[in-house]
C-alpha cells in the first residue's frame, strides 16, 4: 500500500482573549508535537493587517520552529512574491538551510502587487488597486462554478466564491497594504519571471538582463525544495507543470477549484531535473475531536472567523465556541461563509479519516496538508494527534 503523509499548514492564529506571544508559543508547541506524532512538513502561511493570523514573515516563523525540532521539514506556504524580491528570498532562506540542512522547503505563492505602470503614467505610482485586483483574479484560471459540483467518488466541489467580490470590498485595505510592504514605485514582475529567478539563484545560473552573472550567498546549491502554491488552473499551476516543479493545490480556500488547479498543473507538467512526474499536496481544514459531536463544537468558530476574512476586516482572533455561538447569523453572512464551512472536514478520527481519503483519490494528492483551528491550543494539538493516530491505523503514515 502506497503512503499519504500529513503535512501541518499553520497561519499562527490568534484566538480570543490571548495576546501575541502566546500564539507564537503555541505553533513552536505544535510544531514539536507533529514532528512527535510523525508529521512531515510544518509550513507557515503568510497574511498581513490581520489581527487574529500572526504569519507575517515565514522566514522568520520557520527560523523559530526549526530551532525547537530536530527532522520535521518547514517550510512556506507560501512567501508572496507580489512584495518580494526573488533574490532577497533565496538569500533568506539560504540562510536558513545554512542552519538546518536538508529541511527546507520554499513554497512560492502568488499575490497581489503593482502592475508595471504603462508609459502614460506620470506619476510612476504603478496600476491603481482596481487593476491590480483585476490582473490578480484574471490569473486564477478555471471554470467558473456557478452550481454545486461533485466529483465521481462524491467530493463536494461547491459554488464558487467570487474573490472579486472579497478584494473590491477591501480595496482601500489592499491598496494600503501595498503601499507599506511595496517600496514606492516599486511593481511586481511576472510571476514566471519570478520564479524563474529563484531557480536561477538557487542553481548559480543567473544572469541580469543587461548581462551581468550575480551569485546568491547563501542560497546557490542550497538542497532546498521549492514547490509552487495554486488555488485554481491558472498561471500556478501552469508556472509549476512547465518548470517541473512540486505542487500544492487549495482544498481549504477555494475547495470549487482545487480539481481545475490539479488538472492544470499535470496537463502542463513536464520533466525536469527535480521531478520525473507530478507531485502534488492538497490542503484541507480539519477539525478531529474524540466524537462527531465534540468536534462540531470545537470547530463552530470557524464560520464566524472566515466570515471576518471575507466582510474585508480580516481574520478576528479565533472565536470560543460560545462567541460563535451568540452571533446571530443573516443569510447573506451564511452565504457568504458556505463554500468554506462545507468543505471544512470535521468529526472524530474515522469521520475525518474518511474524508481525507476522499479528498486524496479525487485529487490524485501525494500528500495533504492539514490546516486546523480551534481556540483552546490543547484542543488543536490534539486533533492533529488524532488524525496521525487515525491515519497510521489506516496504513497512510
């Protein structure tokens, strides 16, 4: 029987009533008890301007956890490349594997940036918000879900969520958020061209446009694997299949195009030095608790918390299910949240197990990264330690 390994994906949440410190905390915890529990990869995502989600620097949030561990990979999932420049991330995380050898892997995500301003634009300030949303969204590739789907073994696909929406309604929340992590008249290259630097860093190959050979130290013959983030079939998917690169698909934030993102990437896959075939991860929300019942009531933040992410405030530090509980809900905010709250996998070991396995033989996933939230720390290290057991029961470990 062929393997699945569980892989951990870790915003660094902030629940309510806990300060900053205490969520830092709790991941250097978590990423020692996966790493007890036979996980294999710890990855740190990275959000700005939200105060209930820490993952600000995965440079810095891997450097904490590697120092607490001793064989669990880490890695991003993924560095933004939208406010990032190709050469100061390989350097970065050349640094890291200076220290930790053999364990890093770079996960390369996609986000919203400047576009490179037309000739006409005096101001050299860049594409207004609006455009750079645009440009943004025009990438995300795939069909458009206007129905529930299903897939032939029965996973649930749903509407799509239109991320337009989400960006147009915290385009002045955008717009800022550029204008203090982008330099001014700073604007995103390609996304290709991007990542087509950092391997050129990463292989001690790359030469400027106007000629000129540049080394990254560190970083150049750093035993790093880079994988390539995509939430659809768009140009991730397709920048990951053409350069041979590893991929990681979103169940968990855009569980209606997770098929469309896996399909495109084996279309476009190709061969390269670092993969003779595809190799995929899909990540879910998961919450396991000892019963169906337990795990509902552990989990029942979780609507309230996405729904803050997508009214355009940004994440809420984590609800106690009773805070949940006391929101009154309209059917605008439900609808708002279903797509998310749906594809949420949640219940005891088995129920959860189950669904994984579902999950996986409809994505054809190597392996899956497991995204879990609920306000008590406790409760969250032990739904991980739940599904590990489940899963080694099961022959997946």
């Amino acid at each position: 029987m062929s393997t699945t390994p569980l892989a951990v994906l870790d915003l660094i949440p902030r629940s309510s009533g806990d300060d900053n410190a205490t969520a830092v905390r709790n991941a250097v915890d978590l990423a020692r008890q996966a790493e007890r529990f036979g996980y294999q990869r710890y990855w740190f995502a990275e959000h700005h301007l939200n105060p209930g989600v820490l993952g600000a620097s995965p440079a810095v949030s891997i450097a904490l956890v590697a120092g607490a561990t001793s064989s669990i990979r880490v890695g991003s999932a993924g560095v933004q490349l939208g406010h990032r420049q190709p050469l100061a991330t390989v350097e970065e995380f050349g640094l890291l594997d200076a220290v930790y050898p053999g364990r890093l892997d770079l996960g390369l995500g996609r986000s919203i940036g400047r576009q490179k301003p037309a000739p006409a634009d005096a101001n050299g300030s860049g594409q207004p918000t609006v455009a750079a949303v645009s440009a943004y969204t025009a990438n995300r590739g795939g069909g458009a879900h206007a129905t529930e789907q299903r897939t032939d073994n029965g996973l649930l696909l749903p509407k799509q969520y239109d991320f337009s929406r989400l960006l147009a309604s915290s385009q002045a929340k955008v717009a800022t958020m550029l204008h203090l992590l982008q330099q001014p008249g700073a604007y995103t290259p390609g996304y290709d061209s991007q990542v087509s630097d950092i391997l050129a860093f990463l292989a001690g190959t790359y030469v400027s446009p106007d000629g000129v050979a540049v080394r990254a130290y560190p970083g150049e013959g750093a035993a790093i694997q880079v994988w390539i983030l995509g939430a659809s079939g768009g140009s991730s998917a397709t920048v990951a299949g053409e350069k041979g690169l590893r991929f990681a698909a979103s169940y968990h934030h855009s569980p209606s195009t997770v098929i469309d993102a896996v399909e495109a990437y084996r279309a476009a896959f190709r061969a390269s030095a670092e993969l003779d075939r595809p190799r995929i991860s899909v990540s879910a929300d998961v919450v396991v608790g000892e019963t169906d019942e337990q795990a509902a009531v552990l989990a029942s933040g979780y609507g309230l918390w996405v729904r803050s992410i997508r009214a355009g405030s940004g994440a809420i530090p984590f609800p106690t299910p009773e805070e949940a509980a006391g929101h009154e809900w309209s059917a605008e905010d439900r609808d708002l949240v279903r797509d998310r709250v749906e594809t949420q996998l949640v219940g005891s070991p088995k129920t959860v197990a189950d669904k994984l396995e579902q999950l996986r033989d409809a994505t054809g996933a190597d392996e899956l990264a497991i995204t879990t939230i609920t306000h008590d720390h406790a409760d969250r290290v032990r739904s991980y330690e739940l599904l590990a057991a489940e899963w080694a029961r099961r022959g997946h470990a």
